[in-house]
C-alpha cells in the first residue's frame, strides 16, 4: 500500500488532469474502412491524447465531442481491397463526429482506479475508386452518412505508479452496428467486430508542466461474412510530448506508427499477396485548458499529422479536435 503522503500526492497530481481523461479515451478514433479498403480502425497519430496513462481517482461523469478529418488516397498504380473487389487506386474523405462519455468508477484511496466510456460515432464520407471486373474497369463515387460502428471499452484500468508516472490499461471494442452493403465502397460502417487492448503511459515533467506520453494496441479484426475477408492483425504506437503554459495553452508534437502484423485472409487478399499495410506520421498538436471556481471546465487539444513512408494504406493529413467539459 502507499503511504498517506504519497497517496495524497497522487490524488493532489491526479485530480487536475481528469479533464484530459475523457480526451484520451475518445483519442482511440475510429476510420471509416477497414484493411479491407486499405484503412482500418486507426488513423497514423489520431490515437493518443494528453494524460493517456492517467485515470483519476475523482469519480463522476465526464462528456466530450471530437471532430477528426481525413482526406487520403492511394494511387492507381497500386491495386486495393474493397466492396469485395479490387481497384485500381483509391480516394476518400470522411469526416467522423463523436459523442462520448466516461465514468469514472468510486473506488478507495490507492494505486489503482477504473473507469468505463462509450462513443456513439456519426461519419460522412465520399469514395472514389476505378473497380476492375474480367478485363474491363469503371469509375465509382459513392457517399455515405449515417451513424458509424458503437465504439465503448468496459473497462479502463489506471495505476498510479506515483505521482508524476501513470499507467493504463483498456480494452476498446468496436461493434458492427452501423449499415453495411457489400456493393458499395462506401458504407457508415465495417461490417466487423474489432477489439484493441491498449496500454498507455505518461510521465509528467518539469513540476508537471511538461507531459511525455506513449500508447501502444493491437487492433483483432473479425471476419467480414459479406465478403469473405479478414483483416490481419494491426500494432500501432503514438507518443506525445506537450509543454503547457500558465496560462492554460499547451504547445508540442505527436508521431504515429501503423503497422500491420499478420497478412489479410480471404481469396481477394490471396490475389494481393496478403496486402500488408504500414505508415508514419507526425504533426503539431496545440491544447488549452479552462477551469471555473464553480468546477466547470473545457478542454480543448487540436491536432494535425503528415503521413510518409505509407505502404497499402491511405496517405493523407488528418485533422482532429477533441472538446472536452465538465459542470
């Protein structure tokens, strides 16, 4: 058990940042295709958020809506996956809004605390794609806009190795609930079941003003019945680094690694040797923070990563801000 001072340090630590919580629970965006349309559930660098290892020990509710944009492409000189079919280059641009919230559970003083969120997603997307059938081929553009896939995590566990190292451990689940055809190359929802267990870590520095972040998943696809594909399985990593202000602003950068670990499954996949992704990315992120003495808060931390060295996957510039708030 810890010692009294030290539990009191901890809880003195903790209790400025639960704002962030609810930001990096919902930090876990999820795409609007899966490996199948050369995505998945992860955008390079759009997981991560402040205090990603950090749970707090004040229990209550907290909401947040987020706003990421993805504008990406693949070339036509490299054949993909997609509404069980190939083509010969791929376009796409989403825009995904989430509503989330998260319950921090009551527990006793100590080491550990556990909270639960849910995200209900809405997606409005446009693909384009050149769809080969035999020896011929076509131009397709399709949108889509609808509720996309529930996304919750039962469980988000928080220990307290002490008061500036954090640790947390969830398990993130996305739930095929979102409309599906198999036809179109553009649909609000995946038509898969996915679960990511995720490990974060932060490190808090120079008296809590400067924040090191580091968060590491893997992403288990189901199958997609419709078109006899499964996705393989995806490792991906973000850290992040923030030096805030007085003031409330906080200024640092992101990077991201997406790489997928198993070959894709099915007859399409066979055709494209497994069709294993990767990519990088990095960016600028900017946050701001606002407290009342009522208790009311907002949080804000806005963010913008370059994708390189991408292989079967979109490369693109996503965009992404996340608001929390608190009454």
């Amino acid at each position: 058990m810890m010692r009294t001072s030290s539990r009191h340090s901890v809880q003195r630590t903790t209790r400025r940042l639960l704002p962030w919580l609810i930001l990096s629970s919902m930090a876990v965006a999820p795409a609007a295709w899966s490996t199948e349309g050369a995505m998945g559930r992860p955008i390079t660098g759009m997981q991560i958020a402040p205090y990603t290892g950090v749970v707090p020990p004040e229990s209550g509710f907290q909401w947040a809506v987020g706003y990421v944009h993805y504008d990406g492409r693949i070339g036509a000189d490299r054949q993909v996956p997609v509404a069980g079919q190939v083509s010969l280059g791929l376009e796409a641009q989403a825009s995904l809004f989430m509503l989330t919230s998260v319950y921090v559970w009551p527990t006793d003083a100590g080491r550990w605390n556990f909270a639960t969120m849910a995200a209900i997603p809405y997606i409005d997307l446009t693909a384009s794609a050149t769809l080969q059938a035999g020896g011929a081929s076509r131009n397709v553009s399709q949108d889509a806009s609808n509720l996309f896939d529930l996304y919750f995590a039962p469980v988000i566990a928080g220990f307290h190795i002490d008061k500036v190292r954090h640790l947390s451990f969830g398990l993130y689940v996305f739930a095929p609930t979102a409309d599906y055809d198999p036809s179109r190359i553009a649909n609000p929802g995946l038509n898969v079941w996915t679960l990511s267990p995720t490990v974060g870590y932060t490190q808090l520095l120079q008296d809590g003003t400067l924040e090191f972040s580091v968060q590491a998943a893997l992403d288990w696809y189901s199958r997609n019945d419709d078109t006899d594909y499964r996705n393989g399985i995806v490792f991906r990593s973000e850290a992040l680094l923030v030096k805030r202000t007085a003031s409330g602003w906080g200024f640092g950068g992101v990077a991201g690694w997406i790489e997928q670990v198993e070959d894709d499954a099915g007859p399409t996949a066979d055709r494209l040797d497994g069709f294993r992704g990767h990519s990088l990315g990095v960016g600028p992120v900017v946050s701001y923070s606002r407290k009342w003495a009522g208790g009311e808060h907002v949080d804000l931390t806005l963010r913008y990563v370059t994708e390189f060295n991408v292989k079967n996957r979109f490369e693109g510039d996503p965009i992404s801000l996340m608001v929390s708030f608190g009454f």
